[in-house]
C-alpha cells in the first residue's frame, strides 16, 4: 500500500487528460483487477518508491519522489485504459470536469444538490454539464452531487452526536422527515437503523 497525501498527489499527477477520466474512474471503482504482468508492474513502482523514499539526503529527493509517484500514476492510467479503453478527452472537457470536482470538493454539495446551482456556477448550461459529466466519467453530474452528499451524510451518521435535525440543518433539507426519505432512497436504510 502507498498513501500520497492529496497535495503531493496533485503536484504528481500527470498533465494528460487522461488523469481526469482515470480519476473519476477510480473514485467510483477503485478496484482493478490486474493481469500477472500489470501486477508486476505494480510492484516495481511499489518497490522503486519505497527505495526513493528513504534516500532523504539525495540533493533532489522530493523531485525524486514526484517522479517515482508520477510513474506508478502513469501506469494506473495505462492499466485502467487497457481494461477500459482509451477514449480521449478534451480539454475543454477536463477543465469542466475539474472546476465541477472542486465545487463538491469543497463541500457545496451540503447546501446545494441541483444541477443548474452547479451550471450557473461553471457558466454552462445543466444538459451541457451533465452531457460532459457523462461523456468524461459514464455518469451525469447529478449522479456526482449525489454520490458525494451520501458519502459525507454516511460519514456524518456514524457520528452519534450528530442528530437527525443538525444533520438535516447542516445539508439544507427541508426538514427532517425529508433528510430521511433521501438517505433512505440513497442508502437503502433509514438514517436511525444506518446508525445501528
């Protein structure tokens, strides 16, 4: 296992369109299942960073480092296209994609789950956004808001502080009865038996 943080991850990651379809990918699939030789692969890039990472006194040792993540990405991409394919994106598309991902990474998805928020915000239209969502990861933009509210609303939920009314407050429901019905239509389970 390698753990990146998410900022060196970012100065690492590949300046190829590719890392934007590949990302998306990974974050709602993060399993790939490898050939023998693409495991092997893994494991030298494993191994080459675990070797880079304690020669602390090498002059250039961060560039080192960037260069030794950079290639195990390089080839997380090159696995995921080959299990997958390699439709090319533009970069239109990509930046698009990108200023979307930065919206619901810093938590806009709390108060707000409407695509045309999202649109307004990005200057495009909502068909247009979730016609580039789909096109660049398979799923339109409102699977993405919501794939990221149920994400933190699971993680809120197992906080037993938390009660169903702040929770409902925090994500801007109407009211609580409302905070349950989309939990339990996105979870499966009501919020009381998720907690259980």
């Amino acid at each position: 296992m390698v753990y990146v943080t998410p900022e060196f991850i970012e100065v690492s990651t590949p300046h190829s369109n590719y890392g934007m379809k590949g990302s998306m990918a990974l974050f709602n699939n993060p399993i790939m299942h490898l050939t023998p030789e693409q495991q092997q692969v893994c494991a030298l890039d494993f191994d080459y960073i675990k070797r880079r990472l304690v020669l602390t006194t090498h002059n250039f040792h961060r560039d080192a480092m960037i260069n030794a993540i950079q290639c195990m990405i390089i080839d997380f991409f090159d696995f995921h296209a080959s299990l997958y394919g390699n439709e090319k994106i533009t970069s239109q598309y990509a930046d698009l994609m990108e200023r979307f991902m930065a919206l619901l990474e810093r938590g806009d998805y709390r108060r707000n789950r409407e695509v045309g928020y999202y649109a307004d915000k990005l200057f495009v239209t909502p068909k247009y956004l979730s016609e580039v969502c789909k096109k660049v990861s398979g799923f339109p933009a409102n699977y993405w808001i919501n794939r990221y509210t149920v994400l933190d609303i699971s993680r809120q939920l197992r906080n037993r502080k938390n009660t169903l009314t702040s929770l409902s407050d925090l994500y801007n429901f109407s009211s609580p009865a409302y905070f349950s019905h989309y939990v339990q239509k996105y979870l499966g389970i009501k919020p009381t038996d998720f907690r259980e």
